[in-house]
C-alpha cells in the first residue's frame, strides 16, 4: 500500500503524499486487579483519514469541510475502505508556502468493501 486515492462525498482530492487511514473499530482496555489480569472493557473507536492536499486556482478548501459524508479510501493494492456519514473535524489548515491544506475527517468504523 503505497499511494492512497481519496474520495470524499463526489469529489476526488489531490492529495500528497502520507495520507493515513484509521479504520476504527472496536477498543479494548485491559483491566486489573490487585492480583491478577481480569479481562477487558470494550467501546467504539470513530475512523478516522487524514491527508494534506494541492491548493491551486479554482479549488476552494471550503468544499472540504463538510458532514454527513460518504469517504472512500482506495489503495494502490485495490484494498478500499468506505465510510458512512463522515464529517470534517475543523475547517482545512492551509499552508501558504507548500501551497497545500490538512485535512481531518472522522466518521463511523470504516469498512473494507474491496
């Protein structure tokens, strides 16, 4: 897995390089007692991708923050994840001088689909 193509809602981001996907899923939290390991607690963990993409004319970062979302996370592998009813954590960051934006969207536990 080593190049990753985003989609977001209808749109296709630019992004660069280092784009990540946590899935999220199911978390476990081992618990003790004064003598012994006692089992776990488990509770959801929300998905999370995060990417930075090209800023150039005619793209507005505005598009970018956005709810309720479909995302899909494509690997050069053909491995693909989807994920329902994302949202963008805060509006894009945007770097001036490397012309490019940060984006953080997290949503429901990603599902491989492919």
């Amino acid at each position: 897995l080593g190049k990753a193509q985003i989609k977001v809602g209808g749109l296709t981001l630019e992004t660069m390089a280092g784009s990540t996907l946590d899935p999220g899923g199911t978390m476990r939290e081992t618990q003790t007692g004064d003598n012994a390991v006692l089992g776990w607690t488990e509770k959801p963990k929300a998905s999370r991708v995060e990417c930075t993409i090209s800023v150039r004319g005619g793209v507005s970062v505005n598009d970018f923050h956005v709810a309720d979302v479909s995302i899909v996370f494509r690997g050069d592998t053909g491995q693909m994840w989807a994920i329902a009813k994302a949202w963008s954590l805060e509006p894009p960051v945007i770097d001036a001088g490397a012309g490019t934006a940060r984006l953080v969207y997290e949503g429901t536990p990603a599902e491989e689909v492919g």
